[in-house]
C-alpha cells in the first residue's frame, strides 16, 4: 500500500542566531514536559518540516533531550521525499524542579510526582521563549506558535509581537472534548446535532466523571491554563482523524465555532520498517523485532502501559501469571513509570517477575526492561493485539497500524479513551471497567480470559477485522488526495499564506 508522503527529519540543536534571515515562515513547538505530549509534538514537527518549514521545538534541556532520546525513525513512512528543514532544538534554562520516583502503592494512578516539573515549566519557560519569539519575529514574515494547551501561560503575550500567531493543541481525542462539552452542558444548534448529543450523554455510554480521573491538584493546574488560553488566535490543532472522530469534531466546530479547528493527525508515522538499511539488516534492530520476525501473522499480544504507570508487585504477578496461563505468545514491557527527570540517578525499580518465570513460559514471550520500540512493534505482521492504558498516543498507534486492544486505564483522559475504543469505534475489549475499586488488583484469571477472548475468540477476531478496515481507511485518508492529507495540506496553506 502507497502510505503518507513525508519524509523523516534529521534533528539539530540550534540557538536564534542560526536562523537563516527573510524566511517566509517558521514554526515554534512548546509542548508540556510529558512523554506522551512530547511524542505528539515531535511527530506534529516532522510533518510539517516536510514542507520545507524551519521547525523550532523549545523546552528543557531535559525534556528535549528525552524527545530526541526516543524518537520513532519513521522507516519508508518519512523517506519519499528528500527536501526538508531540520528541527532545531532550543534548550532553554529553568530552576531545577523535583524529581521524585513514582508511587506504585498510591490509590490514584496519576503520576502526581510530575505535577512539579509541569508547575516549573509552566512559570519559567514564558521569558526565554518571548526573548525567543522577539529574536525570530524580524527574520519571518510569520511566526506560528503551536503550544500545548497545558502550557498556555507560557504563550501569554505573545499576541503583542506583530507577526506571531500562536495555537492550541489538544492532546486529547476529539471524543473526550466532546464529553467535556457535554458535562459544561455546552449547547449545540440543529435538531440532527441535539440528536446526536443525547446518544452520547455519559451515563449512556458508562462514562467517569472527570474528578475520578484526575486527582484534584492537576485539576486546579488544568483549569489555570486554559484559563490563560487565548482568546483569539489562529486555531485550535488536534491529533484527530476525520475518518475516526469526524462526528465529534463536527460538535466541537458547532460549538465553538469562533475559532478554527484542525483535525491533523495522525501525526505518528504510518508505515515503519527499521529493520533494512540500504537493503542490510541494521545493527541496531531491537531484540523483540527479530523475535517477532520468528511469529506466525497476528499471533502476538504486546503489552504495555505507557510512560506514566506504576504497579504494585502483586499486579504485576497477576499480569505475569495471567500472561502464562493464556498460551499465547506475548511481549510485556515491563519498566517503571517516567520519573520527571529521566536522567537523573539510577534508582529505577525493577519489578521482579515469579520465581522461574523465564523458564516457565520459554520462547513463549518476552519481557522487556528498557524502552521499547512500540509502533515497530505494533506495525509488525506478527502483533495481533495490544494490552494498553488507552492513553491517546497508544490509541492512535493501534487504530492507524489495525491492532485491536485490551483496554486497561489508568488514570487522565484514558478511561474516557477505553470508551471510545470498545463501545463507540468496536476495536476492543475491556480488561478493567473504570467502576472497579482503584487499588483493586485484577486476578491473573481475569489477564488470561481476556487475553484469549482478544486472541483466539470469535469476538476477538471480529474486533480484529473492525481494527484492519479502521486502520486501512485511516491510512488511505493520509494519501495524496485523501481527507486528512488535504487538511494538513490545508493548514500548511493558511499559516504560509
């Protein structure tokens, strides 16, 4: 299949003066200090850059460092086309902020430890980056800053220099606005929208309340910035796809129809194929890659809970025991959530696994201690399914690769996510229902019932063939000519005007 026409962007750390002068336009990223608004950004800046726009992506030392550190290489996805700018990452200085490890123990599975750095970044990076602003604005006609809607203080005044416009993006799926606009009791016009809107009231559709998701101190943060987003600007970007959420995005149009809402995801590559360089396998092919190439087609359950989840021992036995018990191959990521600085110090908790587990599940599975390669694995022909906190990054991976999840949140917009995957897109299934008590442990019975009901079930293939038409339609639509090309293509257009 022909997949999207971009070509990976080799990254530079660069400082304002070596900017080239007079260009047309140039784009500044400002995302929140967290892996999974990072990625979106990062991936945002690559297809952009493929349309020859200077690319400029600011934060801390730290957190650019960790961008870069994990960065997908976008295989054939990204090589079609040769001319493109460099992103240029501009580390800027801040007080040093609080690192603490994560709390497996703590009922709440939000990362409160992180609060900290998002505080820090939020106060300290609004004066470098209007220094920085100033020092662009002579030397573009334009100066576009899309800033994480988290990060909305830091954008504050920017208005005042004339030739910057700035935009929000919206890291969560069009869908969970929607059910904020539906607890606001935000108003919609037109009897087909009134309609439409009560289908998808939260108790219809077993929806938390959002106080259930986030703990009440990254409540009040949210709250404070979008307080502080602009009220006038260019636009509002989402890491949406018509294909997937037109019906939401419609919603969010009519609802606040003041501004102008671009759906321009997915940003995550969509195709990759790392494994061949210059028709040679690379070196640095990871180990699970060349297990997997050994599997039968669609016979691999990855499991993986992102960057931000920490687990007790006893879970993590359950999980261990669950995964043996179902027979089924697998590859578990199993690593301690992100601290907010990732480079600091070595005390990373290894989770230990039951005694003589290797043995006991043979080249049955793999567990994987370190950084995995995630869309490698996902886009591989042997991954049939995905165990996973449905945070959106994870959501867009296996919608756009045709993977189907076991849907476990854990906290933020992912129980509203796991919704969408199972009882509204149908490429799912639930392994915890949000109502369970937050601290329960899910049996290894419960991990091994849902893993078969995923992998060998009628159910699961059915949920698999839903995944493989979603993803192959979403993939068309990224095609020269298709819908969500032709808006990016769009809004290329608008900010170059």
């Amino acid at each position: 299949m022909n997949n999207q026409n971009y070509v990976i962007p080799t990254v530079a750390t660069a400082t304002a003066s070596e900017n080239s002068d007079h260009l047309p336009v140039v784009v500044v990223m400002v995302p929140l200090p967290a892996q999974g608004h990072l990625n979106q950004l990062l991936h945002l800046s690559r297809l952009l850059s493929t349309f020859h726009i200077p690319i400029h992506f600011v934060g801390t030392a730290t957190h650019n460092c960790q961008a870069r550190l994990r960065c997908v290489d976008g295989g054939d996805d990204y090589r079609h086309r040769r001319h493109h700018h460099p992103i240029q990452f501009h580390d800027f200085d801040i007080p040093p902020f609080p690192s603490p490890p994560p709390n497996p123990s703590a009922i709440h599975k939000f990362p409160s430890h992180l609060i900290p750095a998002f505080t820090a970044a939020t106060v300290h990076l609004h004066r470098p980056l209007t220094v920085f602003l100033h020092s662009l604005s002579p030397k573009a006609k334009r100066v576009i800053v899309i800033h994480d809607s988290l990060m909305s203080s830091v954008v504050q005044g920017v208005h005042t220099i004339p030739n910057v416009e700035s935009y929000s993006f919206h890291s969560v799926s069009a869908f969970a606005v929607v059910l904020h606009y539906l607890e606001r009791k935000a108003v919609v016009t037109g009897r087909d929208m009134a309609a439409f809107y009560d289908k998808l009231l939260p108790e219809k559709l077993n929806v938390p309340p959002l106080d259930e998701c986030f703990p009440a101190e990254f409540l009040e943060f949210i709250r404070s910035q979008f307080h502080q987003l602009p009220k006038m600007g260019g636009g509002k970007i989402y890491n949406a796809c018509r294909v997937i959420e037109g019906q939401f995005l419609e919603v969010i149009e009519r609802v606040e129809h003041e501004f102008h809402h671009w759906a321009l995801g997915p940003f995550n590559p969509l195709k990759i194929s790392p494994s061949l360089k210059n028709g040679q396998e690379s070196s640095s092919k990871h180990k699970c890659l060349t297990w997997l190439d050994q599997q039968d087609p669609r016979s691999v359950i990855y499991v993986s809970f992102g960057t931000t989840t920490a687990m007790e021992d006893e879970q993590i036995k359950e999980i261990a025991n669950g995964l043996a018990s179902s027979h089924q191959k697998f590859i578990w990521v199993l690593r301690d959530a992100d601290k907010a600085d990732i480079f600091e110090g070595n005390d990373v908790k290894i989770s230990e696994l039951p005694k003589g587990y290797e043995d006991l599940i043979g080249d049955r599975g793999l567990v994987i201690r370190e950084w995995a390669p995630q869309l490698e694995i996902l886009s591989h022909r042997a991954t049939g399914g995905f165990m996973t906190h449905c945070g959106w990054n994870s959501c867009m991976e296996s919608i756009t690769t045709g993977v189907p999840v076991a849907a476990w949140p854990m906290h933020s917009d992912q129980p509203r996510n796991t919704v969408l995957m199972t009882a509204v897109l149908r490429v799912g299934v639930v392994v915890k229902e949000w109502g369970q008590k937050q601290g329960e442990v899910v049996a290894a019975a419960v991990v091994e019932e849902v893993v078969r009901r995923l992998m060998v079930s009628e159910e699961g293939a059915e949920i698999r063939r839903n995944s493989e038409r979603l993803g192959e339609a979403v993939r068309r639509s990224m095609e020269d000519g298709g819908d969500s090309r032709r808006e990016l293509e769009a809004f290329v257009a608008h900010i170059t005007r």
